[in-house]
C-alpha cells in the first residue's frame, strides 16, 4: 500500500485498542467469514477493492467527537459486575449510554457486482471502528425494480426503525452505497425512502464511481455550502447558504428557500471526500458539498417519470461494439474481448481480468456490465452470486464480433484458466483446454439443459480458432448442428 490514503489509513485508522469485530451487536454477518457478499471461491485469485475503500473509513473514526464515550466503547463481559458469593451480577448504575448505529443499504443490482469486493472491505473496515455499537446491512433491489414496494427487505428496514425518530441518546448514520445506473435511481423510486431517512437520521451517498462519471447514472448532484446547526443532525435540519454567499455569518433556513427540498450529500468512496463530510457533522462551519435534491412529496407527485424513448432500430452487434470502443478505456474494451471467450457471471469476470489483465480497475468491468453489450440469462435471480451458473450472455452477435477481434492465443488462455478453476465443478468445462487444442481427437459433453449455455460458448470460442484450421472449423459445425436439433427437439 504506496498511495497517500493508504499511509493515511495506516496512521489514523486504527482505534488505540483495538475492538474484536465479534463484539460488536449485530455485526457477525460482517466478519472475514461472512462477508457481505461471496468471496472468490476457494483458490481462485481474489478481486481487489477499489484501492481508496479501506482509507476512507478511517475518516469516520472524528464521529467519536459527536459522543467522546464512543471512542472508548466496550461490550462488558457478562461477568463483569459477578460477586462470587452473590446469587447473580451486580448491575452498575442505571445510564443511558450514547448508541450510534451504522446501518449501510447496499445496492445490489447487477452492475454493481463489479464493486461487491470494495463494498466487503468498506463493510468490515466499518465494523472495526469502535464508534458504532451495531452495523447493519440493507439491501437495495435497484436494477429490475418497478415498484417502490419491491426496492427494500421491508421487515428489515421497519426492525431497524429507518425512517423513525431515535431515542435522544441514539444516533443512525445511513450510508447508501451505488453506482446509481438502476431503474431505482433514474425514474425516482427510492425518494420517498430516502426522504423518509433524512428526517430523522444522517444519510450520504456513497457513489462508487469517481465525481466526473456521475453523469452516467441517475443521481444528478449540485454543489451547496451546508451547515449543520447541531453537530450529527439529521439531514432535514441542514441549514444550506448559496455557493457564493461563503461567510459563516450568514445563516440561512436553507429547507425552506429550496421549497423544501432534502439536500442529500454525494460523496466518492475517498478518504478527503468522508472527511470534508465528517467536518460537516461536527462542526458549526459551513462545509462545501455535492448534494442530491430530493423534492417535496407534493412535487415528486406532480411529476411523472417518462419512459425511456423507444430505439428507432436495433443496434446491430458491429454498431454497439463501436459505439462502446469508442466510449470506453482501452483497459474496457479489452476485457469484453476477453470475456467473449467465456460463460459469464461475476466471479469469472473477475477471474478472467486478475489473470491476464491485471491494470483492469473495478470501474473498467464496470463500464462492461453497462455497457448494453450485455444481458442476464432467463433463470438469474438478482442476488444470487453463483461461480458455477451462467448469470450473463452477450447480446445475439456480440460475441462472436467479439472473439474475431481477439487474439487466438488469448482465447486459448481463457479456455486453459476455466479448465483450471471452473472444470472441477461444472462438467461441461472440465477438459475443455483439449477440446480447444485439438477438436478433432475430443469430444465435447452431451447437451443438456445445464451444458448448453456452455457449450453455446464453446461453439463460438471454436468458430473463432476456424479461420485456418479445418479440425476447428469441422468441430464447430458438429457442434452448432447438435445445439440447433437440442433447442428444436430434435
């Protein structure tokens, strides 16, 4: 760890005695054995964070100064207060001791899957902070979500009192962490939750991608100078002053001037980004920030999300994947060619960029996943996180465009690192490097229902190697004769 942020984390993060996640109430779920989501499985490289995730976390141990007797919190031992000859333990003096809880609601729709790994590191690098007494999951359904009902776990978010007020000597921080591309976010239908949270708790917004790409999803932000008149008031009681009215003297019931608009902060997962947010939680200073507007119930009412604008046509595969070569990082495009080569869900995106891409960024399998280059298989679930099932197919065409713009000896490593992770659980790839290297001395499984989607891929992946080899070439029309009489019934 070189980076500034990290000598930073390295320095300030840790807490002058350290707290055993395990103590924490209600965060076991988030230790290094369960973390949020699936880990790699066993024995397959592991996916890096986004570099400045851990870094920023430290940023949040400054809240102990909203309840310096955070700093220094312990769960006591069940025996602490026992007298050996007592029939039970003496409780201390009846206190309210201060609580302030954690709750971070996590968007899982399918182009976040790119940033599962930093949201793992946020999560447990949260739990080590000895400020919060409980850290919580909720998580966000933001990609087929049609209805407000269908975005929240609701029991989950009514157990945990979202929404509600806090005892005086509790406190929630609401972190939402996204990439903001769902249908959640741009037809508006987690407002009314978020309006619902500002009242009475602090809520920020963690955008995984970096401030110039904002644009791209469907949180829109402005800058505002806020000010928090009581150190860790929720966001409902900011009180906001025009950017160039600077001066501290210059107070300003900002709810009121913006129609009643909750001003919700925007922040990078940085580390300067949380800290510029931290000093406006415990400071009387006016703070700059980039806030989402969230209007009044009555406007948000009065307006009605327009449906997306139908396409004049369907983009052929060449057009899409010339509009996306164009768009997208180097690092981008060359990781879509790589996937061409294989059956696609999360874990073997990233599989496929730590091995034979490694300057590939979260950001680059992002810009993949939403790329349009791509769509989910008919039995997906949502949140299932399987390194053995087909999640994703790219769109009819894309593909073998694709894997004529690659490399023959990349494709071949693609088939080899499947083989090696992926053949001792799925069948259908397991001896798939042979098949590759010599088509004509092995045969691939039989088709089935489970086999098909890879054996769809390996056709194509053997179309690819055709151009100057007639065992490839005959192997590939075997095989695309034997799918066709399967998927007609044949």
């Amino acid at each position: 760890m070189s980076t500034p942020e990290a000598a930073t984390w390295l320095i300030t993060a840790a807490p002058a005695t350290p707290v055993v996640p395990a103590q924490l109430r209600g965060s076991g779920h988030l230790v290094a054995a369960r973390p949020v989501f699936a880990p790699a499985p066993e024995g397959w490289p592991s996916a890096l964070p986004l570099p400045a995730a851990e870094a920023s976390v430290s940023a949040l141990h400054a809240l102990s100064q909203l309840q310096p007797e955070l700093a220094s919190f312990r769960k006591p031992a069940p025996d602490a207060f026992a007298i050996p000859s007592a029939p039970g333990p003496v409780c201390p003096p009846a206190t309210n001791p201060a609580m302030r809880e954690l709750v971070l609601v996590v968007d899982t729709g399918l182009s976040m899957s790119a940033w599962y790994p930093t949201v793992n590191a946020f999560a447990a690098c949260a739990c080590e902070l000895p400020i919060f007494n409980d850290v919580h999951i909720v998580k966000l359904r933001s990609q087929p979500s049609s209805t407000h009902s269908d975005l929240l776990e609701r029991s989950t978010v009514i157990n945990l009192g979202l929404g509600n007020p806090t005892p005086p000597h509790g406190q929630k921080t609401v972190f939402v962490i996204t990439d903001a591309v769902g249908t959640a976010w741009k037809r508006g239908l987690i407002w009314d939750d978020l309006r619902a949270w500002a009242q009475h708790h602090t809520v920020a917004i963690l955008h995984v991608l970096p401030h110039h790409d904002w644009y791209l999803s469907g949180i829109h932000v402005r800058p505002h100078q806020l000010r928090a008149p009581v150190p860790g008031c929720p966001n409902s009681a900011l009180e906001v002053s025009p950017p160039e009215m600077v001066p501290s003297d210059v107070p300003n019931a900002g709810a009121e001037r913006e129609g009643r608009k909750l001003l919700i902060p925007v922040l990078e997962i940085r580390k300067r980004w949380l800290d510029q947010w931290v000093r406006l939680m415990t400071s009387r200073l006016l703070v700059h920030q980039q806030a989402l507007e969230i209007p009044s119930v009555t406007a948000a009412a009065a307006s009605v999300p327009s449906p997306n604008a139908a396409p004049d046509a369907v983009a052929v595969p060449e057009q899409s994947i010339a509009e996306f070569r164009t768009a997208a990082s180097e690092n981008a495009f060359s990781l879509a060619v790589l996937l061409a080569a294989a059956p696609l869900n999360r874990h073997i995106m990233q599989l496929l960029a730590a091995e034979l891409l490694p300057a590939a960024s979260p950001g680059d399998l992002a810009a993949v996943l939403t790329s349009g280059l791509l769509i989910t298989v008919d039995n997906s679930a949502e949140h299932s996180d399987p390194h053995d099932q087909v999640v994703f197919d790219f769109a009819p065409g894309v593909r073998q465009k694709l894997l004529s713009l690659g490399e023959s000896t990349r494709t071949r490593r693609v088939a080899a690192l499947l083989d090696q992770y992926l053949g001792r659980d799925v069948p259908a790839i397991h001896g798939i490097t042979q098949r590759v290297k010599s088509p004509a001395t092995a045969s691939p499984p039989e088709i089935t229902a489970e086999t098909l989607p890879y054996l769809r891929v390996e056709c194509a992946v053997l179309t690819a190697l055709s151009g100057a080899s007639a065992p490839h070439r005959e192997a590939a029309e075997l095989l695309r004769t034997r799918i066709r009489r399967f998927e007609t019934g044949q």
